[in-house]
C-alpha cells in the first residue's frame, strides 16, 4: 500500500520494535525507518538485519523530521526520552508508545509533549517471551488486539492514521476513549507475570534441594510457567513499578482466594475446590470464542516426531 | 514390534487411556485392548473411534485375562477400582497407573493386589487441558518423561516389558526406586495448576466489573492460564486431596516469596524485582537443554496468516 508515513523513528530496538519495523516494511507502511536504541549492540544487529534504514548515536537525532515517533523502551526509560526529543519534534509529528501501563506512561511523556505534536498513547496485546532486536517478526501483531487511548484534543486524522497503520500490520485496532485499561491489563497480564515469576523462584530454590529433578521432569503447569517466566527482567520491572495499584489491587484478591483453596485442600474439602475448577473452564472457552487463542492443545506441543527431534 | 502383551485392560477412557490405545494400537503393542469406563458415553466413544477392540460394562470384566492392566482414572476413584478388580486378576498380570499422585495412589491399591500380581506405579509428564475419549492422539508421550516407581520385591521382567511398552509408545522412561515423586509433582505440575486456577477466577470475578474487557484483551500470560485452568476438575480435585502435603508446603513457600515482591513493588524496590525476575530467566533455560520444552516463541501461537484464520 502506499506509505502512511515518510520517516518513522523507532526508539527502542527490542522485540516490540523490530517486529513493527519488519510489518511496516512488509507492508509498505514508511519510506523511511530511522532506529535508536541506548545499545550500539542493538544499534548494529538492527543494520545488520536491515529492519531499519539508519541509526542514530542519540534519540534526539532519531526523531528529525520523523512524521511517527514510537517510543518502545521499558516504562521507566520513557520520561528521560520524552524530556530528551521533546524540543526536536517536528510539528504535526505523531507519538506514540507501546508500553504496557498507559497512566505512568501519559504522565512521563505528555508534559514534554509541544504544541502541534500529537501523542497517542498506545499498547499492542502482543509479545513473545523472547527480546531484544533479533527476536522481532512481522506477523506478532496479526489477529492481536492493539490499545490506542487518545488524549483529549488529539487531531482525529492522526489518530485514523496510526490506526490504520496499526490494521495494515494485521492488528484489530481498539479505541478506550474512557480511559486507560491499567486494570484491565493488571489482571490479564501484569499478575499473571508476577506469579509465574514468583513460582519458577520457588522451584529454583527447591532444586537445590531435589537436584535437577524439578528441570528434568518438568511438567506442562511449570514449563508455561517458566516461558512466561523468562521475558525481559527490565521491562516487567518497570511495569510492576508503575502499575503499582492496580497489581496491588489484584493481588490482594489473588490471594485471598488462593487462601480460600488452600483451606479447602487443607480441610479435604472436595466439592469446593471441584465447583472451583469447573467456573474457571468456562472463562477459557469465553476467550477461544473471542479468537484471542485455538482450541488446540497446547501441552502436546513439541509432539510430533520432527519436533521431538529438534528439541 | 511383537506384542508386548496379549491383553490390555484400560480402566477409565479418558485422554491418557485414549492417547495409550492410539500409541499402542500405532505400534502393535497388544494383540487385543479391553476398554472400560463408568460413562456409556465414553465407552461408545471408545468403540466408535476403535482404539479399543472391545468396552466392558464393569472394570471387574474388562480385566478378565488381561497380562496388562492400566488404571487410568481420577486417583480418588482408584480404591474403589483396585477392590473390584482385585478378585479377578490374573496370576502373573502386570497392574499399572498414571496417576499424578504416587504415595496416595500405593496406599489405595497395594492392599488389593493378590499374590503373583504386579503392581507397578508410574506417571507420564504428559497431558493437555482436553478431557474424554475423543481427546487422545498416539503421539501424547513422544518425547515425555514416563516415571515408574516399582515397589521392593516386584519382579524386574515385568518391570522391564512395562518399561518397554512406555518406551515403544516414545516416552522416555525413568524409574524412581528411592521414593515417591510427589514433592517435584507438587512444585512442577500440582502447584503450578493451583494457582492458574485461582488467577482465573479472580479474572472472573472481575469480568463481572469491567464487563468483557478480560476475556477481550486477554494477554499472553493470562491465555497459558487460561488453559491450564482448562483442565479436568475431578482429576484435580483428586490431586490436591491426596498429594495434600506436599502441595501445601509448596503453597507456604510460594506465598512468601509472592508476599517479597508485593512487598517490593508496594515499596518501590526495582532492584529486588530486577534481581529476582533475572534469576527465573535461568530456570528456563535449564528446560529447554532438558528437551522439555523448545525455544521457540509461543506467545506468538497462532499468529500465521492461517492460523489466524482459523481462530
């Protein structure tokens, strides 16, 4: 199609960024992608790879007559970045970001933002366990639902423009004019992280104790686990930090009802935890019908005679 | 290969009964398999699909001439099973079970076995979150560790024909003659499940406030515990009943250490998360050299053009 954008400046060169960098080039998306990122590491596997057109030593640099800034470094490294390109924007530029808690980010960034420059905060549903520049592709976003959640006063056709840029990478595009889905997220995916990271702990301290049995007889609960379990120590940390209450909030009811099944296994209380364990089966089929997932089962993964032989 | 057994006897049809009669039927490993299941749905299941040759109306005569009895139902029904068919196993036949819990599962069937019978406990790592008759396929145990755990005094060629069967079917066998693996089961598997069921139904609870904004946007971690959570109940229930201590000493561990990272981000502290969340990216690692898992992205599931279609 023809491009939605003359220069796209992408900040950040991880998972999230290479991959849109890949789509927009698929599809045609930009004339130019302009790449920063703080490590030259990255910098250099970003040429090397040919996602990015250039690179730039600063953000500052990076941003120069951009039409679309996308900030896509850990939460906590947005405020610096906003305070560093703000005076550089050219006007009528979009930003946008992809972090995972939209009210810390929108407070960090809008105060840098200058007059005539559009910021429109944004969040796609989408990752994989993996990171850095070499672990993008083009198809994370298909099927996958990307959050925008427009200011008020935000120019509707930067808005329609991002969006469409947004579908042409196979994204559903979702606008939350009411407000930032922090909640949402907090249990849908911030919690869940927490607690795949806090069991995988409890393992590795006990495999000091049954050696490397834990490992070797990994069961399907665990290895989820520990997939979810391996994503990026600096971005999960700064949305834990920034999604303060809400995964507060959240893990006050987790816990409270993990105490209430608890009890249940400690008093042989049987029907509750089956009642339990029934309920939660109907959520499951609730988001197969909304095609966030296939019905396929996914502990048999690796099964097939060529994959075990991969492995 | 020749046939390992003359007579195989499933008690119970569900997915891992399934999936051993395709694997066994695939590789020629019995000459005849006896179905039985207290469903008659699940046994005309069993008939219909024909990984069965033939169902039985009770457990007693599905056994009746059988070198090899598999007990593949819900631990808490294993008593109740091993009474019955107690009086009618045949001298030199080989019993065996797939239970996730082994100590529990020793103690409900041990007592029943006549003299000259074999009852040799064991466990495949293996599963989805499907359920029934209609769930198995040959290739489940590719791959997979299958525990057996054979009591003092049990004959080794029985032993060794149960363990070739396992192995024909694509597992990889280990056996366990120190002890019970409950404790490892408790953290690898047990647990693991506990708590995605209790993040589930804290979604759905929630579900009810933010409408169906939980099942719409549902992220990557929260999809693998959806369907973790998607497993059978009964079965569950029974795992947590009787593997009850072991699962509640994991429970106590794994609360504290969710209560130092809560504690942590109610303080700010990113560098105790920081720490923390690098830590578990090691443990992963260790699976996937342990080949029980591969590295390939899988957050990214069903993110091809067709996939998506499907969906």
């Amino acid at each position: 199609m023809t491009a939605l954008y003359n220069r796209v400046a992408l900040i950040g060169l991880g998972l999230i960024a290479s991959s849109m960098a890949h789509a927009m080039k698929a599809e045609g998306l930009a004339d130019e992608i302009v790449g920063f990122a703080k490590s030259a590491e990255s910098r250099a596997a970003a040429l090397e790879l040919g996602f990015v057109d250039r690179v730039t030593e600063t953000a500052a640099e990076a941003v120069h007559g951009a039409d679309l800034v996308m900030l896509a470094v850990p939460v906590g490294a947005m405020e610096a970045i906003a305070a560093e390109i703000g005076p550089h924007l050219a006007p009528g530029c979009t930003v946008s970001d992809v972090g995972s808690v939209k009210q810390a980010v929108i407070a960090a960034v809008q105060p840098h933002m200058p007059e005539g420059v559009w910021f429109i905060p944004g969040h796609p549903i989408a990752g994989t366990e993996h990171s850095g520049p070499r672990s993008g592709f083009a198809s994370l976003f298909r099927g996958r639902w990307w959050l925008l959640t427009p200011i008020a006063g935000t120019d509707p056709e930067a808005t329609h423009r991002l969006r469409r840029r947004c579908e042409a990478m196979g994204a559903k595009v979702a606008e939350m004019v009411a407000g930032p889905p922090d909640l949402v997220l907090a249990v849908t995916s911030h919690t869940p992280h927490l607690i795949a990271y806090t069991m995988v702990g409890v393992a590795d301290d006990l495999r000091r104790v049954t050696d490397s049995e834990v490992i070797q007889y990994s069961a399907a609960g665990f290895r989820d686990f520990t997939r979810i379990a391996a994503s990026d120590p600096t971005m999960w940390r700064d949305v834990f930090l920034t999604n303060r209450e809400a995964t507060l909030d959240i893990l006050g009811r987790f816990t409270e009802e993990l105490f209430a099944l608890q009890r249940a296994i400690r008093l042989g209380d049987g029907a509750h935890l089956h009642a339990y364990f029934t309920r939660t089966r109907a959520i499951r089929r609730g988001i197969i019908e909304a095609g966030q997932d296939t019905s396929a089962p996914d502990f048999g993964r690796g099964q097939t005679k060529d994959e075990v032989q991969e492995t």
